[in-house]
C-alpha cells in the first residue's frame, strides 16, 4: 500500500498465462483458513477461463497488516483502488479489471464502481446492499435487529484471530496483540448512531448511483436478508445493467439454499467476457431481470429446493407489473374500501420467534433457519384475510401497506407479514416489513409519536417473487413486536387501525405477461476445494424452551462448525458459535441477546485459542452493552479485556 503497508493476496493464474484480464475479490475473511475451500472453488474458476484472479485480505484482517476498524472506511475503500493500481502494474496483467463478491465483498464492488479507478472496467456484486442504513449490519429496516447484532457480535470475534505465523513472520505476535487491544466492537459505532446520519451516509452507495459509470451484474434471492438490492439497482443504474434473483438465501448461486440451484459461474464468466474481453457472448440480449417465482409450500424451517419458474423481464420496473389493492375491513382483505371500523393490537413480545434467521446463510450445512409456520405469530397479530382465491395471484415486487394508526406510546414499531394460507390454516411467510414508527418521516430525524394523534404510515415489505395458487387465503398480518429480528420499544404497545383508509398494495405480474429471452443455465457444477482432514464433526442444535415459572421464552442456537486440518498449510481451524435471544410475553424491558464464539488455530506446537462473549440488554432509556474478549497462546492466557458501556435510547 501507499503507506508501507501489506495486504496479504493469494493469486491464480491461468496456464501459460501472458497479459490477460483480471478478476479481484477483496473482503476481510481470512484466505488462508476461514474463506479458503470457498475461494479455490469460486474465484479460482475465472483462471480456468483465461482470467488472472486476486483475492485480497483487507487491512486488519487474516495476513494482512493493521486493524478492521469499521466496515466501508475510507481506508478500506483507498486500499482497494490502491490493490487495483497494483494489479495494471504486474506484468500478467492487460489493465482491464473486474470485481466480484458476495455480501462485503459485493457492497466494497460498488464502492470501489463509485470511484471510478480507470482500471475497473465491471463489477458482480451478490447478496450485498446499497443502503447501509436502511438493511446492512445494525438497523433492518430502521429497526435494532437482535440477529445483526449478533454480526457485530460475530466480527468482533473474527477480527481478533492471530494471522498465520508462516506467511507474516516473526512480527505475527506483535500484529495480533495489536488487534486484540484495539479492535473496536463494532457495536460501540453503531449504537454511537441509532438514525441514519452522517456515519452510515458516508460510503453507503445510494447517496450516489450516478458515480457508477461501468455496468454492473446484481444477483441475490428472495431468502436473502438483502432481497431489495437487485430492484433498486435496475431502478436507479444507468450503467448496463443485468439481474438475477433466485429462492436461494445468502449465497451464490450454484451453492444456493434453497434452491433451484444455477450453475453461476459461467454465466459470470460470460458478464466478464463481455466487458473484460470484448466478446459479444449474446448476454446483453437476454432478460435485463431473470427472477424466480416461488410456488406455494408449507411451512418449514429448511428447503433443500423450492417449487417455481423463472420469468425474465426486459426492464425494471416492468409494465407488466400491476397493483392490487386490498382494503382491511371487518370481513378482511376486501377489493373495496369498507366503513370506519377500527382494530386494535397489542402483540406477545414474543411474537417474532418463528421469524427464522435475519441473514440464513447455512453455513456449516442444513440447518432450521427459515420462517417456520406463521400459525403461532399470527395468533399474536391483527389478520386480514382475502376470500378463497378462485385464481392465482403471482407477486413480483415490493408490496406496500398505507396504514392509518393511533399509539398509545411515543414510540412504537410496527410488523407487517403477507402469509399465504393453506386450507388447513397452515401459514407460510411470503415477505415482511417492519417500521419504527419513529422513522414515519424518515430515518434521519426520528420524531416521537404523539399519543392518540392519527397518523397515515406505509411500511414496505421485502421484495419476493411467489405465486399464491387457487384454493389458499392471502393473509396481512399485523404486530406490534417482531423480536428478535427487531429489539421491542421501550413500553408495551397498542395500536388502533383505521379501517377506512388502510389499504395493502400488492405488485402482480399480469397473466398476459410475456417473458423476454431467458439463460439457458448448464447443470451445477462446484470447483474442487482444498484438500482437508476433518478433525471434529459439524454439529447445530436449535431449541426454545419457554419457562412456566418466571413467563420467559428463549431461542437458543448453537454451532459447532467443527475443525479440521488443511493438508498443504497444514494449518488447523475449529470454531463454535452461541446464539441467545430472551424475553417475557408482557416486558419488552426483558429482551436479552448473548453471543459467544470461540476459535481454534494452530500448527504443531503452535496452538491459539481465542474466545469473545457479547451480552446486550436494555432498560428504559438505556442500552447496555457487556463484552469479553481472551486469547490463550499454548494453553496459557496472554490477552483479558472487558467492556461496560451503556447508550441512551435514540427513538428506539
């Protein structure tokens, strides 16, 4: 780096490799154990097709020097134009450039898109944001979820593992005690910034769309935490512009749960040829938005495979789309506005816990973190339900629920689900969205609510592609409480409905409508990864238990990802994680969320053991953050560091 600085990199070239484009993936997640066997089967790929490829540990992370700070610095972003300069002076090297990434690594693409080094000619950016406010880290929604929370929790874990003595040197140790005492958990920053100002406007992509001048080739699915992205860039990019959506969660395509899986790769190799290598492959004349369209299924926490079709559409927002309006009324969803009734709820601060995961990413293999059946939350909420369906209705899109609402509390949040019915009363989560309702005006200066004053809100749900078929119920289910995918307001809520002028739109595809040129996608393929000894087995447990005596309910999750001993480094890595989300049905005070991860490095006499604890409760005007972070090198503990901090409630 211009600094002195080194950034650790593992780079493949292909056979008899001269000067030939290159394809760089920059994210802090270690590629020499953590990230490894995902690296050698993705990104080594592209050297198979003619492409030099790079993936770089950012500062602070894995071999690199430094310390992980923050997320989207401006460190980080001038390290990556500084790696993209680099890469146009080696000699394997024609000047033209790619990026590709999935989550961090696609949202640093767009960033780096935005600064326009003359270099980077595209991007493919996946499972990734442009908004970080509005659904990255701490604030889903303009809600404090109790799940990303954990991610702080789970960085602050990641950035205090030793590098790799064997690559680093003799300074390694040095380098390691450095992070151990000053890397930051990363909730003292976000927890510092409870609205959307300055911190979270600096380096989020949306302030600035028409900084990106090359294309750019968004995918995601509609079990991903970050299911928007795709739209919103169609939306607002004037650059080429593709996107694919499946059902799969956080993950690339040809690794997708669930799935349909796709093989990605060489249609990603394709989107380089194209701008990297100036071969017209014909990309450019398919569908500019591939998605899939769910088919209705019941409710389960896992998929291995969802049900459906895939529709192309040539521009989006497409002009296929139209809206459907339902009115809420004493019979339900009505197609026509019904007389001043009013409804009222005050939700279970329990409802929530059949949310499934914030961010389902399966990780370690199939595991319980998809929405389970709705029946037990929508016990809890106010329901609308349609007539029996005498037709399909196939949504494509955001739906957006106009709400007119009292509180009887400044401060309140609102939970808003579309369930599709089955004729048992099963109930299978379609999408969701949740408001503070603080942030009615927006996420940049909150304003308490007015007890008993008369509000209209809208509250967006996630985008999804799904078909509810005929013979099932179209359910909005509304809640006061969603824990623990959004911390509860300060005092238990009631809000009152306003039939009159509370509508749902819903975006449907028209039955007239036409597909424009779809992928013809080979059968899934997955590269070869590096070559390991399991040393321990993966295991996960998932259990809640509710405690009669004292009315708590708690969700536990624990993940042992096992350890295993990489054959040519010859390096060995273990993990295991603890997730813990409390609460009683009346407190919205008890919300209690516990993180624990422990990690395992070592080779031969070489041992470390790290372990980070993360406990975040709250009262009335506070939070409360309690943080542990040790180290043990050869059985023996050389770093101890606790935190006690609390944060005033801002709107929340």
């Amino acid at each position: 780096m211009p600094d002195g600085s080194r950034l650790g990199a593992r780079v493949w070239l292909p056979e008899g490799c001269g000067s030939v484009p290159a394809i760089l993936e920059y994210i802090p997640y270690r590629k020499d154990d953590y990230s490894a066997l995902r690296d050698s089967a993705t990104i080594a790929y592209f050297a198979t097709q003619g492409y030099a490829c790079i993936r770089v540990d950012m500062r602070g992370s894995g071999s690199s020097d430094g310390v992980l700070y923050d997320e989207y610095t401006d460190q980080e972003i001038d390290d990556g134009v500084s790696v993209i300069e680099w890469l146009v002076e080696q000699s394997w090297c024609n000047g033209k450039i790619g990026t590709i990434g999935i989550s961090w690594g696609g949202i640093i693409g767009l960033l780096l898109a935005q600064c326009a080094p003359e270099a980077l000619k595209t991007v493919i950016v996946l499972g990734a944001t442009e908004s970080r406010y509005y659904d990255d880290a701490g604030y889903y929604m303009g809600c404090m979820v109790g799940q990303t929370i954990g991610w702080a929790a789970m960085m602050f874990g990641y950035n205090t593992r030793p590098p790799d003595p064997e690559l680093v040197g003799k300074g390694w140790r040095d380098l390691w005690l450095d992070r151990l005492e000053n890397a930051p958990h990363y909730l003292e920053h976000w927890l510092s910034h409870q609205h959307e100002d300055d911190y979270w406007l600096t380096n989020t992509v949306r302030t600035n769309y028409d900084a990106i001048k090359i294309p750019v080739y968004a995918v995601s699915g509609h079990a991903d935490c970050w299911p928007n992205t795709v739209s919103r860039l169609l939306e607002n990019l004037s650059v080429p512009v593709r996107g694919l959506q499946g059902a799969w969660s956080h993950r690339y395509p040809h690794l997708g749960i669930p799935g349909p899986t796709l093989d990605f790769l060489p249609d990603a190799s394709r989107w380089f040829d194209q701008w990297l290598k100036n071969i017209d492959t014909g990309i450019m004349d398919e569908a500019t938005y591939q998605v899939y369209l769910q088919e209705s299924v019941r409710p389960q926490a896992y998929y291995d495979k969802r049900p459906g079709r895939w529709v192309g559409e040539d521009h989006w927002p497409s002009q296929q789309i139209e809206n459907r309006q339902y009115h809420l009324s004493d019979d339900g969803l009505s197609t026509t506005p019904s007389e001043a009734s009013r409804f009222e709820v005050q939700s279970p601060q329990t409802v929530g816990f059949a949310s499934g995961e914030y961010m389902p990413w399966f990780s370690f293999g199939p595991a319980d973190e998809l929405p389970a059946d709705q029946q037990s939350e929508d016990a809890g909420s106010l329901v609308f339900d349609t007539q029996i369906l005498d037709s399909n209705i196939e949504i494509l899109g955001n739906a957006i629920a106009k709400l007119t609402i009292t509180s009887d509390q400044p401060q309140a949040l609102i939970a808003v689900r579309l369930c599709d019915v089955w004729p048992d009363g099963s109930s299978t989560l379609i999408t969701r969205g949740i408001l503070n309702l603080s942030q009615r005006n927006g996420k940049s200066a909150p304003e308490s609510l007015i007890p008993g004053q008369e509000y209209l809100v809208e509250v967006s749900l996630n985008h999804v592609g799904y078909i509810v078929p005929v013979g099932h119920q179209l359910r909005l289910a509304i809640s006061t409480s969603y824990w623990p995918m959004a911390w509860p307001s300060p005092t238990k809520t009631k809000l009152s409905i306003r039939s009159k002028s509370s509508l749902v739109n819903i975006p449907t595809r028209k039955s007239s409508a036409k597909n424009a040129q779809l992928t013809e996608f080979g059968e899934t393929k997955v590269g070869e990864p590096l070559a390991t000894t399991s040393l321990r087995e993966v295991s996960q447990t998932r259990s809640q238990i509710r405690d009669k005596s004292t009315a708590v309910t708690t969700l536990e999750i624990f993940a042992d990802n096992g350890k295993s001993r990489f054959n040519q480094s010859k390096m060995e890595m273990g993990s295991t994680f603890l997730q813990r989300f409390s609460i009683t049905d009346d407190n919205p005070l008890s919300a209690k969320a516990e993180y624990e991860s422990n990690w395992e490095h070592g080779r031969g006499n070489w041992q470390i053991v790290t372990r980070t604890a993360t406990v975040l409760t709250c009262d009335q005007e506070y939070f409360y953050l309690q943080a542990q972070s040790q180290a043990w090198e050869g059985g023996k503990e050389v770093f101890n560091k606790t935190w006690n901090k609390k944060y005033l409630r801002d709107h929340f």
